[in-house]
C-alpha cells in the first residue's frame, strides 16, 4: 500500500496509496505463498502427467454427461479440446437464472461459479474430485432444470 512513486527509495516513513490500488502486491506475501507450496507438494506427489490426464478425462466425462443429461436445457460454451478443468454452461430462455441453479447445488454441497443472468462454470479438479462427484453434480442440475 505504500505510494508506488516512492516505495523504493527506502524512507522511513510510510506514505499510503488512496483507493483500491493501495491493494495491488508485487509479491505474495508469506502468508500467501503458504497454502501455495503445500498445494505443490500435492501435485509432486501425484505426478504432473498423472493429473494432466486425469484432468483431460475429468473434462471429456464431464461433457459427456452434460450433453447426455442437460442437453435441451444449456448450451456449452467451452470449446471442445481447447479447456481446462472448467466447463462453462449458459442455461437456455425458461430455466432458472445462473444464481437459484447455484444456491440449489450450494444446498446439495456441490460448489460451481455463477455468472449472472445465464452462465454456470463447473470445475472438476483432478487432484481431488472423482467422476462419481462429476455425476452426482450433473445428475443434481438435470433435477433442478427439469
């Protein structure tokens, strides 16, 4: 937060930046980079190509299961072999807005992102999700679009 025009003269004296800049860091704090280097080990241990993989097939199921299931009620958006965990779903005039699908998964203790009027981004993170979660999140959508 100190003031960027004068942070790297080393004065003693500590001269605050005004509105949300103050909040920019160049670097991540100690803090920050705690929960970072713990997730590194996992993803060592697991072996990158082994997560790579599991990731791609995560994704190819999770499409899979949303073109079998929700097909007449969303669109994918994620273009097909160009994705990463996340696909990207943009609900069709006459369901429920992107926020009531989200709190009716949040109810069930599946996480997605909404974006609001029409999209759900689903994430199906190789390290710690299984197709079985994949499924059940799918199977919990198709019931709340019907």
């Amino acid at each position: 937060g100190h003031n960027e025009q004068r942070r790297f003269l080393m004065e003693h004296d500590f001269e605050p930046m005004q509105g949300a800049e103050a909040f920019q860091l160049s670097n991540p704090s100690i803090l920050a980079m705690a929960p970072l280097r713990a997730s590194l080990e996992h993803f060592v241990s697991a072996g990158l190509r082994r997560v790579q993989k599991k990731s791609r097939a995560l994704h190819r199921f999770m499409r899979s299961q949303v073109e079998a299931r929700l097909g007449n009620a969303v669109d994918v958006l994620t273009p097909r072999g160009r994705a990463g965990a996340q696909l990207s779903l943009q609900l069709r005039p006459g369901q429920p807005n992107a926020g009531e699908c989200a709190q009716a998964l949040y109810a069930q203790r599946i996480v997605v992102d909404a974006r609001e009027p029409d999209v759900l981004r689903l994430a199906a993170v190789p390290l710690y999700n299984r197709f079985a979660e994949v499924e059940r999140a799918i199977r919990a959508l198709a019931g709340i679009l019907g």
